[in-house]
C-alpha cells in the first residue's frame, strides 16, 4: 500500500490557517514537487466543494490520516503562478495579515477562482457561406447588404459586426440563407512580437529634462531601481514612460503600466498603440470575466507586449516582465479598501525588486511617502519642472467669497471669467466634489435634515431620478412629502450638486453646450470615453464635473479652471485632507493651458487667507509638500512612523468597541514580552470618523511605531490570539496596515 500524501490548502475564507486534505490514490503517481501552486477542488463543511489551493505537500500533521478529507479534483498539473509572483504574494499575506488563501484569489482571474482552465475560448467570427449571391438582389435589404459588403474581403467577429450597427437577427437570417457561417477562431498568440517591433517615427522632440529622465532608467535595465518622476502638469511625463518602454521591447521583454482610473485606461491604450505595433491589452473592472482571463493569459504567455490596467493589474503574471510603471502614484484609489488591503504602488514596488527591473512612480504630485523615501536616497527622483512644447504653466488666483451673491456656487466674478473665456471660443472646466442635485434636503420651516437611517450621514437629493441616496451604504429613499417632525411640506434642498450646477449653467450660457461627467451619467459601458471624444472635438464648451475630470486627461482647448468649493477640505479631522487638497487643486488646475493658449486657474473660497490656499497659490506643490513633510516629522506622523489599524464593526457598538479592548490587552502583552512597548504605541479603541455606516458601529484601534518591522512583528505574534477571541465571532473585524482613510 503506497504512503498517503497529504497536502496543506489554503482556502479563500477569513480565517488565517490553512487545511490538510489527502492526495486520492489516482493521484499517487504524480510528480509532488510540482504540486505546490497548483489549484484543488476540495469538500468543506459538508457537501460543499470549494476551490483553494496547495500551498504544501507532506507538512506536519497533527491529525490522524484516517480523519482526513481527499482532494475531490486536481485542476492545474502544474502550478499556476510564477516562482516570484507566488513569493510575492507569500509576502503579502505575511506583511498585510491577510489569509493567504483569499489573497491568492485576489490575485487570479475571476474564471480561475472559479475552477476553469487556464486557456483561451475562441470568439464567434462570420465569414461567407457557400452560397452564391447577387448583391444587387439585397438593395432592399439594406443590413443584410451591409453584412455581405463587409464580409466580401474579411472574416470579421460577431463584436466587430456589433460595432458597424449589425444587430444577431439579421447575421441569423443570412446564416439560414446558407450566405453566411459561424466559425470560432482562436485570438493571436505571437511571443514573437519582437521580431517585426517597430516604433512610430512621429515622436514629439524631448526637452533636456526628459532625456536626462530616460537614460537614468535606461542605464538600470535589468536591474532593480525605483524612479519617481516628479513632473509637473503638462511637462510630458507619457512621453518618457514611451520612451522608457522602447528598449524594453525592444529586448522582447514585456512592460506593465498601472493606472489609478478605468476612465484613462482607453487614451492610454490609444496611446501605446499608435507608437508600438506590438500587442497591447488592457485589464480593469468593467471588462467581464472572460476578457480579463484573457488579458492575464496573454501577458503569462508572453503574446502581450504592454499591459495596462488599474490596480488589481499588479496581479498579472509575466513571462519576462521588464519593466513597471505606475502613473499618478499618489492616487488613492491604488489602496483597497476592504477586504484583502493592499496598495498596488508598494506591491508594484516589492514586485519590482523580486523581478530585478525597474519601477517607474510617476505624477505631479508626489504623495509624502513616495516624497520622503525619494527625498531619503532610497528612490531615485527625477524632475522635469517645465511643460512640454510652449505650454506655460497656468496663472492662479482665489476669489474672496465673503459677501457674494452666488448662483449655484457661481460668483459673478467667476461668471464674468467664464464668458470671456468662452467668447475666444475656449473651453471652461468647473470642479464639484459633489454628486446630485443638492447635498441635503431640509424642512424650510423647522430645520429638521432627512438623515440616512443607517449611517451617520445625510441623504444626497437627486432631483433628475426623483429620489434621496446615501452616497455611503448605497441605500435610497423616495422624497418625503412632508417634514417628520412639524409636518411642513416646506421642504428645500440645501448646498450644491453638480446636477444642480448643471442645469444652472444652461441657464446662464444657453449658447454653451454643458456636459456633466461624474458616476451618476457614465455608468454605460464606453459612455464616459465617448463624453471624452465629443470634448476634445470641441461639442461641449463647459465641463462640469467630479474627481474623474482631474486625472490625466489632456484637453488642449481648456483655457480656465474653476474649483467651485473645497473649503471643507480645510478643517477636516484626517491628518492627510491637505495632502489631498494640495493634490487635487494642482491636478485639476494641471488641465488649463496645455497647448500654446495661456491657462487660468480661480479657486473660490470663504477662507482666502488660509495658509494652506495661500501656499498652494502662491508657492505651488513643491513647497507645500516639503512644507508639509516637516510638519509630519514635528508631530510623528506617516511617512516620518508607520501605522497599523484594527477596525471592528458591529450591530452593537458595546460589542465592536469591548473586542478591541481586548485586542490592546493582548498587543500590550506581546509588546511587554517584546520589550517594544516604549516603541510601539497602541491607541484607543475610538469611534470611527462615521460611527455607525451601512446599520454598523465601526470602531478603530491604531497601532503606531517608528519602525515598520515592530509593527508586522507585533501583529504576527498576536495574530493567532486575535483569532481565537471568542468575542471576535460576534464582529467583523479586519487589519489594516499602512492604512490612508480613517472614515
């Protein structure tokens, strides 16, 4: 009887341990040693099969062998993830205290979480049948005369048709004719991209800032070095980030560029594109499953030469990676925010460094992190300071808004700026923050607010749906008819929308056309790409909008800039709200006088004299943010210490806020045993900035040190106890390590 083989699996639940299964006797011939990294399907808890995968063969057991389980299904024969990336995510399970098993599924395709094969499906093409035709017989049948025309001369798939307007009933009608058939063809799988790799010859000249940047990088290829890029709006940094790539594809290696929105995914596609013709795929949330299945593959197998996607993209696997670019490293959005809390710049950073090539950390605005690291010697910095062409840099100026008849938010300052602006026949950005018709809805005669019944927030009045919408748990309310505590019907909307703006702005400028861009209109598949092309084609000449306008995004014609109201970013309780408001003012005012036309830049405010705006103003984000580096060194603060938050969330609050008091008791007793505790502080637990979100009281426990490597130990050391509180079953609990958000 041949020796019974057991495998460790990790599972993809919120348990940190793993489950010891036995390999079936079928099995027993298999190489072992290539069992490690290969996806099982395995019973648990009853009659359910789950997919995990093996992470050890023949561990320790402290089970009888009889008592165990056997694996129900081998999936891969060999493991599925490269050596580095299953290292890297062995780290990041260990660094970010997150169960390994859902890490792993983090990291893979939706479709291989699933169980599915790690293979290509072959998309549904249309081609010419057998049939003799006439097209003169057709001029009646128009469709049908335009499917037959396109086909003449190529096979073309069912997706392309989509796209020429052709609809499945008349492909149906043509296929039953026998003039038409169905074949299922294979997408292009060439790993020798490089052999035919050419570049555009239309390249823009560089200016003696950006050559400087390039050849930096350049000289460390094949070697680990991070690079951060400060360069200011406007001064070319996707030109260098082109640049960078050539020699890397030229190699025939692979390069990953990792973007914080879906919204800059597709210019920038269009940009690669149009100077390398090497295959070139993209990967983000909006793609289904079987589309970025397919992205991952091409990038494991080699046949995609440059992969750009947002942040779960760090994820890929690559045959030869040879370089990473993360543009807008700043932005927030690289940090998850729930579940597995990992953020894509350190992840890209580490992977970088295990891979041996270099990373590239671009923006305008370099967070303080990224800022203090380069500023420290262990990132290379590298600055271009002008814009690129005859562009200049945009004159900035605040208006006083103390006093003021405002429309909307409107100053008659900022109106009249606007109309000058548009009769040059430019264009006019306007930044809101704010979503909906109007941020609160209000009892005229009594005061009373209409509050979200499950969060400590108020509900947003969408005027165009007709309903109330809690921008936090999602949960939505039809307009009360009257007051719930006087009984008035006297119900008015308070603050300002962009929807509100919008439909002022069309009553100010009749003769300008106004387009609104924020999530509540660009939830259709390509809708916000197409705003983009009508933008740039000169349709709108007002743009109104949120976050998604500030990023990135090159509109030659915009000549003025207006932030409509960021003064409740100036007395916000999170530490890091000027960081952010420095960095969203010299993004969103990066947009104006990208061209030859001189750029104009207004922030309306009531607060003019504010050190924060007057600095902004005046001196720009390079002294502000060594300004403010100073400031988090004099009050020990990230990135001059690091941090690390438990939260626990609960129906009860007692409940949530009892399990992290235990929790500090046992942390303060590793520390003790540690002899860190002078080094390691642990504060609170405390209500979160929103207590109570989505029916939940959240509370928030902080550990913070001077040393990243005392924390990790500390928690590791804990982790196991934290686990087995019992109290820890009646909350959802997580960790959150080098935590960005405290709401």
């Amino acid at each position: 009887m041949s020796q019974p083989i057991i495998c460790r699996v990790a599972l993809p639940i919120p348990l940190h341990k793993q489950f010891d299964y036995l390999l079936p006797d079928y099995l027993l011939k298999t190489d072992i040693n290539s069992l490690t990294g290969c996806r099982v399907r395995v019973p648990f808890g009853g009659k359910r099969q789950m997919i995990g995968v093996i992470c050890e063969v023949n561990p320790h057991c402290d089970y009888a062998v009889d008592k165990l389980k056997a694996i129900s299904q081998l999936i891969d024969q060999q493991p599925l993830l490269s050596e580095n990336l299953w290292s890297l995510l062995r780290w990041a399970s260990f660094y970010y205290l997150h169960p390994f098993g859902d890490v792993f599924q983090q990291a893979v395709p939706t479709q291989l979480r699933q169980g599915k094969e790690t293979a290509f499906k072959g998309s549904e093409h249309w081609q010419l049948g057998g049939s003799d035709f006439n097209l003169d017989d057709f001029k009646r049948a128009k469709k049908q005369l335009e499917v037959l025309s396109l086909l003449q001369n190529s096979c073309l798939s069912t997706q392309a048709l989509k796209e020429q307007g052709v609809s499945r009933p008349t492909l149906k009608i043509l296929q039953d004719k026998g003039l038409i058939e169905s074949v299922e063809l294979q997408p292009s799988t060439n790993t020798n991209w490089s052999d035919s790799f050419s570049e555009s010859t239309q390249k823009p000249n560089l200016t003696p800032e950006q050559a400087i940047a390039i050849s930096a990088v350049n000289q460390q290829a094949g070697k680990f070095k991070c690079f951060l890029l400060e360069g200011i709006t406007g001064s070319g940094k996707t030109e260098v980030y082109l640049n960078i790539i050539n020699p890397v594809l030229q190699a025939g290696k692979q390069a990953l560029i990792i973007v914080p929105e879906i919204g800059l995914t597709p210019q920038t596609v269009k940009r690669f594109q149009a100077r390398f013709n090497v295959p070139v795929y993209l990967k983000h949330s909006a793609l289904n499953s079987r589309e970025q299945l397919d992205t991952w593959l091409h990038a494991k197998q080699g046949s995609g030469a440059i992969i750009i996607g947002t942040r779960s993209t760090v994820f890929s696997d690559f045959k030869n990676l040879g370089i990473i670019i993360l543009d807008e490293e700043h932005d927030a959005s690289f940090k998850q925010q729930d579940g597995f809390r990992y953020h894509a710049r350190d992840f890209a950073i580490k992977r970088a460094s295990l891979e041996r090539i270099p990373v590239v950390l671009g923006t305008a605005t370099p967070s303080l992190e990224t800022l203090h690291n380069a500023l420290q010697g262990k990132y290379q910095h590298l600055h271009l300071t002008e814009r690129a062409g005859n562009a200049k840099p945009p004159a900035s100026s605040l208006i006083n808004l103390a006093g003021l008849p405002l429309k909307s938010g409107l100053s008659p300052q900022l109106i009249e700026l606007m109309h000058q602006h548009l009769a040059r026949n430019n264009q006019v950005i306007l930044f809101l923050n704010r979503r909906g018709y109007a941020p609160v809805l209000m009892c005229h005669e009594c005061g009373w607010l209409v509050k979200c019944q499950r969060c400590d927030a108020f509900y947003t009045y969408h005027k165009s749906a007709n309903y109330l919408h809690c921008h936090h748990c999602t949960s939505t309310l039809p307009i009360p008819r009257q007051c719930n505590d006087c009984g008035s019907t006297q119900l008015i909307s308070t603050g300002v929308g962009t929807e509100q703006l919008e439909e002022s702005l069309n009553e100010i400028f009749p003769e300008h056309a106004v387009v609104r861009i924020d999530r509540d209109n660009t939830r259709k598949k390509e809708s916000f790409n197409q705003y983009l092309t009508d933008i740039n084609n000169g349709k709108y000449k007002i743009l109104l909008g949120t976050q998604m306008l500030a990023k990135g995004h090159h509109f030659p014609d915009v000549t003025l800039v207006a932030l409509i109201d960021v003064d409740g970013a100036l007395f916000c309780n999170d530490y890091r709200a000027s960081e952010r408001l420095a960095q969203l003012f010299t993004q969103v005012a990066g947009r104006a006088g990208r061209e030859e036309k001189k750029g104009q830049v207004v922030l309306q405010t009531h607060h003019p004299e504010h050190s924060l705006l007057q600095d902004l103003v005046n001196n720009g984000y390079l002294e502000f943010s060594r300004n403010a580096l100073q400031e988090r060194a004099l009050a020990q603060l990230p990135p001059c210490s690091f941090q690390a938050l438990l939260r626990a969330e609960s129906d009860n609050a007692t409940l949530a806020e009892n399990f992290l008091a235990l929790c500090k008791q046992i942390l303060n007793q590793v520390s003790e045993q540690n002899k860190t505790a002078q080094r390691v502080l642990i504060l609170g637990p405390i209500p979160a900035s929103m207590e109570r979100r989505a029916g939940k009281y959240r509370f928030q426990l902080l550990i913070q040190s001077d040393q990243r490597s005392l924390i990790t130990k500390t928690l590791n050391q804990a982790l196991h106890k934290l686990d087995a509180l019992p109290e820890g079953r009646k909350v959802r609990w997580s960790i959150d390590v080098d935590p960005i958000d405290f709401v």
